[in-house]
C-alpha cells in the first residue's frame, strides 16, 4: 500500500509539473524575446536566452506611440466598469440570494441566458445605438454595456447564499436595515470571493481587445491593447522584440494586482471547498 502511495504521489508530481511547463512557456517566451534583439528575436532554430539584455526594448516600445494616454485610457476603462459591476451586482446578488419575489426566478433565469450570449454577438446593435447617440469616440461606449455583470452576479448570489440565516435573523432583531446587513454583514464575509470577481474583471477588461477597436478609431480614447497590436504595423517587418517587449508592458499591472490580491483568491477557493 505505501509503495502504491507513494508511486501515485510521484506520477502526481510529474504531472503537476509538466502542466506547469505547459502554461509557463508561453510567458518564459514572451520575458525573454523582449530582452533579445530583433536578429536573436527571429533566428531559427530558436535562441532560448539573449546574448545581451536590450532593456531599451520596453522604452523603444513605450515610445512608439502615445502610450502614456493608452495606459490611462486602460486603467480608467478598467477601473470604471469594475466599480460600476460591483455597485450593480451586490444588491442584485443579495436580492436573488435572499428574497423571493414575483418574478425572481424568471430574471435570475434571464441573467443566466446573458452570461451565455458573448459579447461579439451584441456588438453591432450596440455600436449602431451608440452610433446614433454620438457617443462612439468617447468613453461611455467602453464602460457603459459593461456595467452589470451576469457572472459576477451569479458568483457572489452563490457566495451570499452560504451566510447562515441566523446571521441575518440575528442583525434584524439588531434593527439593522436590509442596506446595512448587505453592505456590513454580507460583502464581508463574502470579500473572498467578491475579490477574485473582481480580478478576473480585471483582467478581462485590461487584456480586451476588440471591444475598444470597435467603439473607437482615435488614439485619444483608446486603450494599451489595441496600441500594443499598432506595434505589429512597424514598417520594415514585423520588430517581434519590440512587440514582446509591449506585451510585457500590458503584463505587468496584471501581475501585479495578481500579487495583491492573491491571498484572498486562496481563501475564496478555500471557503467554497469547506461550504
């Protein structure tokens, strides 16, 4: 029994580590293309590591546009929808976690529908409505269809359910107003979960493409996406150093706010497990 044991805990580890490889090369690459210089970048067979380190790749790639307001474009966007998602998703969630009201079923039903429906499939009839109130090139557009978020309502609704009722009860016979014991008691004791929502929004917005193509065709308004694929358009060739090097600009704050936020999205697993 212990060398079985121990032989499933070896073939464990090793598959553990080759999925690991699998999801680190792809970001291995990208760290070290953009430190290499282009003739590196593009040799065949491949270069795994850069003779000389080309730090002057990410200020090349900074400076190829106006990437100053990319970036506050991005962190507005982002920051914007992530507020907007969770001011209309936790009233939305405590209303279908705790109250039973005509109709509720058929409009949690309706939020389940929309988390099925992407977003490419809405895109035309928003941009022709947006189009008609004169709002493309602004920000509205890249904020506004984002505001609430079906996923989001239905992960913390799921979060809200596993508070015990007597907790309520109890705050009620407090005199605590239902506005209090969402915002007190709830968001709380869900703050695990409301934070990996919240980083997963994040990330999703920070890394979207296609939505600002579509909103906007100026660079006052749009984001570092879609200026980090401007980079491809480089006369001469394709500069994939450089590109890399963009990319990793892009990476960063997600990296970053990952750090930040980790210990809670270790809890928030943690806490579903045991519920």
């Amino acid at each position: 029994m212990g060398v079985v044991h121990r032989a499933i805990k070896i073939v464990e580890w090793i598959g553990f580590v080759v999925v690991s490889l699998i999801f680190l090369f792809p970001f291995a690459w990208l760290v070290l293309t953009s430190m290499k210089s282009l003739g590196e970048a593009v040799v065949f067979p491949p270069k795994w590591l850069p003779s000389t380190v080309h730090w002057e790749n990410f200020v090349q790639a900074w400076q190829s546009g106006p990437f100053i307001t990319y970036f506050f474009n991005s962190l507005l966007v982002t920051l914007a929808i992530l507020f907007l998602q969770l001011v209309t998703g936790v009233p939305a969630a405590y209303a279908f976690a705790r109250y039973q009201f005509k109709g509720s079923k058929v409009l949690f039903g309706l939020t389940l529908i929309a988390l099925m429906i992407p977003p490419q499939i809405t895109f035309l009839p928003v941009f022709i409505q947006m189009s008609g109130w004169g709002l493309i090139n602004t920000y509205v557009p890249l904020i506004l269809p984002y505001a609430a978020s079906a996923f989001g309502i239905f992960l913390l609704r799921q979060a809200f359910m596993q508070v015990p009722e007597e907790v309520l009860e109890a705050a009620r016979l407090d005199q605590a107003s239902e506005w209090k014991i969402m915002w007190k008691i709830m968001v709380p004791m869900a703050r695990p979960v409301l934070v990996t929502f919240g980083l997963f929004s994040f990330i999703y917005h920070w890394n979207d493409y296609f939505w600002p193509l579509v909103m906007t065709n100026q660079d006052l308004v749009r984001t570092l996406p879609v200026g980090i694929a401007r980079l491809k358009a480089s006369e001469g060739g394709v500069a994939w150093n450089i590109v890399m090097a963009g990319n990793m600009i892009l990476v960063v704050p997600i990296l970053i706010v990952y750090l930040i936020a980790q210990r809670q999205i270790i809890k928030a697993f943690v806490y579903s497990s045991v519920k």
